[in-house]
C-alpha cells in the first residue's frame, strides 16, 4: 500500500486538534474525515443518478407517485380466515 504524508499546520491543525475525539489520534481523525468526504461525494453522485432513472423511467415515476399518495397513518385492515 501506498503511503502519503500530508502536512497540516496553523489554524486547520488548531482546527482538527480541538473537533477531534479523544480516542482518536490525529491520523486516525483525518482518515476518517476523509474516508466521510469520499462517501459523501458517492452518495451524491448516486443520488443524482437516481433523480436521473426516476426522470427517465415512466414506470418508476408512477411507482413513486402511488407510494407517496399511501396512507400510511392508518393501519390496514386484517383479512378474516
């Protein structure tokens, strides 16, 4: 695996030393923070492809529309046997 060192000094480093927890070193704060903003990005772009699908999809659009017109407050009513 390839490792990189970054440098981080003056306000940004105050910054991740004072929102960081405890438990973590300062290391272990970064990659986290990172590893989030990369699955944020992921997330995003799923979500714009989706948006996309539902736009093109007809039968998606009409899917959801059922669904969001559910009544979904009101319990449904038991079959008798």
């Amino acid at each position: 695996m390839r490792a990189t060192t970054i440098k981080v000094e003056g306000d940004l480093l105050k910054e991740l030393e004072r929102t960081k927890p405890r438990a973590l070193s300062l290391s272990a704060y970064v990659r986290a923070v990172l590893r989030q903003e990369v699955l944020r990005r992921k997330m995003a772009a799923a979500a714009e492809r989706y948006v996309e699908f539902v736009r093109d999809s007809p039968a998606e659009r009409a899917w959801l529309d059922d669904w969001d017109s559910a009544d979904l407050a009101t319990a449904p009513k038991r079959r008798r046997k």
